[in-house]
C-alpha cells in the first residue's frame, strides 16, 4: 500500500514539473510561464512542494535542495547530499538517513533525469517520501485485521465468497463444517453449494439468485434443504452482490448458518448479518491548477479521467460537480490559500456518480504582478478509509458486546479483555494482562469439562460448550464459551479468543417454554408434543429388548354432563383429579398424558405378561371411581379405556394410537366404565 500512495504523489509531483519544463518549452510563453522560466523562480516553486525534493545539474554539478529537504536533514544535510549525489541504480530506492537532531529514518527515494533535444542527460531530480511512521501504522493495522479477520473463519456460520468474473468460490472453514466437506477439500466453483441443495429447492434457488444478481432484491436470503446421507438438514444463506460502476455484480459474499434445529422444530430464528468487501482496481490521483476566482487551468490526465473528461476548462468546481462537493472544495480552497493548510479531506463523485475519499495537498502560488494561482494534488483514500472504519468496527464491537471476551497469545497469556469481560466478572485488565486465565475455572469442580475444552482447542482448534466460570467475588456462574485458535498465513498459532456468555437467564426461560411447549397447563401432564416423543423413544428401547409396550386410551364417561350441569370451573376440577387418580395408578416410569379435553393415554413399557397389564387397567378403574370433593360435595367418574399392545397389534406407534381409541369406543358401546383390548 506504501508504495502505491507514495508513487501517486511522486507522479504528480513529477506531472507539476514536467509542466514546468513544457511551459519553457514553448515560443510564446505567458507571464506566469515566462517567471517559471526564471532559475530562482523555479527554485521558489520547489521550495513550495511539501516533499523533500533534490535537484542537480549535469553540466556544473550544481545542487539544489528545496525548504522541506533542508528542513528534514538539518545539521546533517551535508552527509544525505554525499548519499544522493552517488548514480542510483533503481528509480525507486529504500534508504535510511540520520536527519535532523541525529534521528534515523527510513526513506523512500524516487529519482529521474531530464533530457535535451538530443536525449542528453541534462539533470537528475531525487524526491523523498518519509515512510517510516506511515509502515509502523500500516504493519500494526494489518496485525490487528488479521487478528480480527481470522476470528471469523472459526465462528459459529460459514462465510463464502463468490467472484463471479473468475468463477472462483471461497469458503471458510465453517462453511465446509456446516455443508459437509472434510477440512482439506477445496471447492472450486459455486456448483460446490448448488449440487447440494435439495431438488425440491433447486427451482427456487437459482431464481433467488437470478433475482438478486439482476438488481431485483436489495440482499439476497434464502433456506434450503441439503442433500446429505447424515440424516435431513437445513441452511440459511444470505449474501449481498458488490456491483461495478455499471452497476454490474462481479461478486456476491455471504453468510451460511445451520438452521436444522430450528427448521425441525418450527421456530424461524432471523438472523442478519451483513459482510461486505469493497475495494479498487486502482487508486487514482488527481491534479490541479486553479485562479483565485477557483478557475481550472489546468487537470491532469488522472482528474479529466475521473470526472468523465467533462468541460472544465476555466470553470469552477461549482460548474462541475453538485453542490455539496463544490461548496466543500473552495471551503478547503480558502484554507489552504488564507490560512496556510495544507492537507484536507475531500469526498469527490466520479463520473457515474459514485463518491470517492481523497487525502488532498492544496498550496498557493504567487506568481507576482497579483497573480496567484491554487495547486493541488489527490490520493484516493477510499480503501484505507474502508479499512480503518472495518478495524474502528472490529474494535466497537469488541469493546460494546455485552459477552465477555479475552483474547491470549499462542501461550495462552492474557493480552486483551473487552469492557464486558470487566464487568461481568468483575476482574480489571491491569491485574490479569499477561496471566493466563486458570483463575476462571472454579477450584475442585468442572474439571472435566475443562480438560474436554483443552483437549479440543488442542486437537482441532475450537471448543463449544458450557462451563462454569468462577468470578473475582467467587460466584460460579454457568457461561457458554466458544473459544477457537487463531492461526497465521503459515497454519502455526498465534492467538486464542474465547467468548463468554451468560446463560442463566436463558436457561431459565427455557425451561419454562419447555413447560409450556410440553405439558398440559392445567393438569401438568406432557401433552400431544411430548406423548408423541416418549413414545418414539419407548419404541426405541422396546426394539433393543423382548418387553412389550402398551397403550391404554382413557376416556372419561359422561364428562360434558359436568361442564354442562355444573360449569366449566367443576369441569376442570374434574380433569385434575382425573390427572391425579391415573398418576397414583401406575408405576414411575410409565408416561400418562393429557391428549385433550377428557382424554388421556397411557404409556406402559416393560409389559412381562396380559395378567399385569389388566391388572394395571383394573386398578386405573377402581380408583377413578373413588369419590372425591367438589363444590362442597362428593363426586365419583368412570371412565372407558382401551388398551393396544405392541408387537402384538403392529409396531407402528400411529396405528397403536389408532388401535386403542377404537378399542375405547368399544368400551364406550358395553356400557361404559369397562377395559377393551384390542383385537384385530
């Protein structure tokens, strides 16, 4: 990156003097071309340049070295001379200097010579870029983009990147995780995500798709089913299309979740998270030369290209560009011509409109007889800008979660903890930096699952889980930790983050959806959901052994006689004690539940022989007839149940359902309060 801005500003240094010299070049010459002709005021006109520039004549080995060279170099200006008046090899060196005050930097040296008519060399002009301070930011921003930027292949969703003019298909680590793919597979194309969604989804996809690379849809989200032999799952993708000047998609980067759970479960979690790149084939720049009254006299190639080669001769950037942007330029003009500021910052439209960042070098020139003229010169900023605002934003989000989150090296010494993790565990950054976090696991428990979570984060580099997470005051409090390895170009560790959060509330608040989404409100029974799951999975163990399971429908007789003749209240009552009598009738590991209205259905595992079944239906009976309070009085119900037994009847649990509400309907039809088994 250093070179190229750097190399932008020498080119238009180069452009201001190349016009220089065609300016002399010229038979009729106008005043302001006739002074730059002038030795000492071309002289003058480099000492205005902001760059360190020197200059040395072929034919009497004349130097000349401008204001900021002598500022840069001071007392050893002597010794920079020595180094620059030796041949150069490459038009573009890297050279450190003691400057001024015995300070050693590191220079960046750009060198050309002039030519005569003949092709004689006639000078060599030297300028020098200070990248010294400009590296060190650049090398600690590149770290901290990596070790941000590496985080993201070890979350929790995949990531892919589509360049739709390469056909190139990158992924993350997580993507391959979440479709299928071993670690050492490398999709090439985007067939690797489209083979595998689902025929069924196939149609909808590629409209999806189609839709949103025509400019039809703003963001691109869609769920599918993939074809897998590990039993059925469901993605969630989401993308957004970067379009180029023409508005045409050249890549489409997005976000893959595994939303399985969900989708079998019936509840849509929305999540939006949007991941953008944005950058540049190149980084123009731009120069000027306007009149007091901000007249152009002159753009190089550079700007004419930028603003679509549009008229510009002798108008002001109010002629130009809209408003917003004029009013912005001659502000920075006025500056720079009243008050002496330099650099500026400068958002410019190109010519399809789009806005680009400038780092802008504006200074003045006097060229007498009251004329003054402003010069310029701009490096589109537009990528670093990007850059800086993605690591200010890696940075917010690091310092604003409300999760706690510590980062160590690849020693797993503490060397960063966000705001978060101060205040929800109440320990300060200054007393842990540099320690290694054993403090958070609580003394002689959890053992085991930290030692699962060392195991993991050594073997394959992330760990997901609870824990139990030991506070400054001593509190143990139970955290979900996803904590992951962050490795470097070359595979090898360098860092491990590891983010903390609190789940006792949302443990709570599960188990009380759980309560609501599985048992009956008013008897505290499992109701349908979880009827259907027990018996799936007394099934299940039935397969594994030679007991038998049964099923017993009950149905109470005659139950709309008491919401009709004494109120729903009653009825209730009712449906409770009903609840509570078949409970106290069978044994702990058998399930009873509430279908609906008066009807209840028993599970019954491990059946040996008929006789303990009966038995068991006989005593449901008996104590269903005992008679119980209600509204000050006494109350007896009877009830008719059926009974289905598998393997006997099928091993179909719909079928075994079905088999004992028609056996209870038979009891229903001998009279009620009897047992029916089930005969096919």
């Amino acid at each position: 990156m250093e070179y190229e801005n750097q190399l932008f500003v020498i080119i238009i240094i180069l452009s201001v003097l190349l016009l220089y010299v065609f300016f002399n070049s010229k038979i009729k010459l106008n005043r302001l071309e006739k002074r730059l002709y002038d030795e000492s005021e071309s002289e003058r006109f480099l000492d205005i340049l902001p760059l360190p520039i020197f200059y040395e004549t072929k034919h009497n080995r004349a130097i000349f070295t401008n204001k900021s060279f002598n500022l840069l170099f001071g007392i050893n200006k002597k010794k920079a001379l020595e180094t620059l008046s030796l041949p150069y090899r490459n038009p573009i060196e890297k050279i450190t200097f003691l400057c001024d005050n015995d300070i050693k930097k590191q220079l960046l040296v750009y060198s050309a010579h002039t030519f005569d008519a003949n092709k004689n060399i006639t000078a060599t002009i030297r300028t020098l870029v200070d990248i010294d301070e400009m590296q060190h930011v650049i090398d600690n921003l590149l770290a901290t983009k990596q070790r941000y930027g590496l985080a993201v292949d070890h979350a929790l969703f995949g990531v892919w990147d589509w360049d739709i003019l390469k056909d190139t298909f990158d992924v993350s680590a997580q993507w391959k995780h979440i479709m299928g793919y071993q670690e050492d597979e490398a999709p090439k194309n985007l067939n690797a995500w489209l083979r595998l969604v689902a025929p069924k989804n196939m149609a909808h996809i590629n409209e999806a798709i189609r839709r949103h690379l025509d400019g039809e849809s703003e963001l691109f989200i869609a769920e599918h089913e993939v074809k897998s032999s590990q039993g059925r799952k469901w993605v969630q993708i989401r993308g957004k299309a970067i379009r180029d000047a023409h508005n045409q998609a050249t890549r489409f980067s997005g976000l893959i979740f595994d939303i399985t759970e969900e989708k079998q479960k019936d509840i849509q979690h929305h999540q939006s998270q949007k991941l953008f790149a944005s950058f540049m084939d190149s980084l123009p720049a731009i120069a000027f030369i306007k009149d007091i009254n901000h007249r152009y006299i002159y753009l190089n190639s550079f700007y004419q290209d930028y603003i679509g080669f549009k008229e510009w001769k002798n108008k002001t950037p109010h002629e130009i560009f809209d408003k917003k942007t004029a009013d912005s330029i001659v502000e920075n003009d006025r500056k720079a011509f009243y008050e002496g500021q330099k650099q500026h910052a400068e958002v410019i439209p190109n010519a399809e409109g789009t806005l680009k960042y400038f780092r802008a070098y504006k200074f003045a020139i006097d060229a007498g007889n009251d004329e003054k003229f402003i010069c310029g010169f701009g490096i589109d900023s537009t990528k670093e800008k990007l850059y800086l605002d993605e690591i200010n934003l890696y940075s917010k989000i690091f310092n604003n979660t409300t999760e706690s989150i510590i980062m160590t090296d690849e020693k797993f010494h503490i060397i960063s903890v966000n705001k978060a993790f101060e205040e929800n565990l109440g320990y300060t950054s200054k007393e842990i930096m540099g320690k290694k976090p054993n403090f958070l696991r609580p003394r002689g428990g959890d053992g085991t699952r930290y030692e699962k979570m060392d195991k993991a984060l050594k073997e394959k580099g992330r760990f997901s889980g609870e824990l139990l997470v030991a506070t400054k005051q001593g509190t143990l409090i139970p955290e979900l930790v996803n904590a992951s390895s962050i490795k470097n170009d070359q595979g090898e560790v360098i860092n491990y983050f590891a983010i903390y959060q609190s789940i006792v509330q949302q443990k709570e608040t599960e188990n009380k959806l759980k309560k609501m989404a599985q048992y009956d409100n008013l008897t505290k029974l499992p109701n349908r959901f979880l009827f259907r799951f027990r018996l799936l999975n007394a099934f299940e163990r039935m397969e594994q052994s030679d007991m038998k399971t049964a099923l017993v429908f009950v149905d109470l007789d005659d139950f709309k006689n008491v919401n009709d003749t004494l109120g729903h209240d009653a009825g209730d009552i009712v449906l409770v004690q009903t609840a509570k009598k078949i409970s106290e009738s069978i044994r702990k590991n058998d399930t009873v539940a509430r279908l609906g209205g008066d009807e209840f259905v028993i599970i019954l595992e491990d059946i040996q022989n008929l006789e303990n079944l009966k038995r068991i239906c006989q005593k449901i009976i008996t104590n269903l007839h005992q008679p119980f309070p209600l509204l000050g009085t006494t109350y007896r119900i009877s009830a008719s149940l059926g009974v289905s037994i598998s393997p006997d009847h099928t091993k179909n649990y719909r079928e075994l359902l079905k088999f004992a509400d028609k056996a209870m309907y038979q009891a229903k039809n001998k009279g009620k309060n009897t047992i029916v088994f089930y005969k096919s």
